[in-house]
C-alpha cells in the first residue's frame, strides 16, 4: 500500500523510484533474482567483510526469502 501511494505521488523522484523498483524486481524472473541473491550478493567483497551481511548471506534460506519479499 505504501508503495502505491509513493508511485501515484506528485513528488518525481519518490514515483520515479518506486517505478525502477517495480521494473526490476517485478520484471525479472524469480529464478534470476534468487541467483543474485545467494551467489552474486555474497561475492562482493562489501558483504563479505561486513559480519551481520556475511552471515545473513551465508544461508540459502535467507537469501530465498530476502528474493521472495522482493520480487512479491
């Protein structure tokens, strides 16, 4: 709901990025994004020397549900 109040606002750049947010996770195929998220997120060095992130990323369950909410 939120963010439909956000896409429908007045405020250019608050629309604009709600629409990037709904092009990307909403238009690519969940299989990528669940790609992304447990192999592409957990090499980058950020992540890795980050210990709560590197944690997070580790599990294969977090990252399916971090894909799930996203891309829903």
């Amino acid at each position: 709901m939120p963010l439909a109040v956000a896409r429908v606002s007045k405020n250019k750049l608050l629309s604009r990025s709600v629409w990037l947010y709904t092009y990307v996770f909403r238009g690519t195929p969940l299989y990528v994004q669940l790609l992304l998220c447990y192999t592409g997120l957990y090499s980058l060095q950020v992540v890795r020397d980050h210990m709560l992130l590197a944690e997070f990323f580790r599990s294969g369950m977090n990252c399916t549900l971090l894909a799930f909410t996203l891309n829903t």
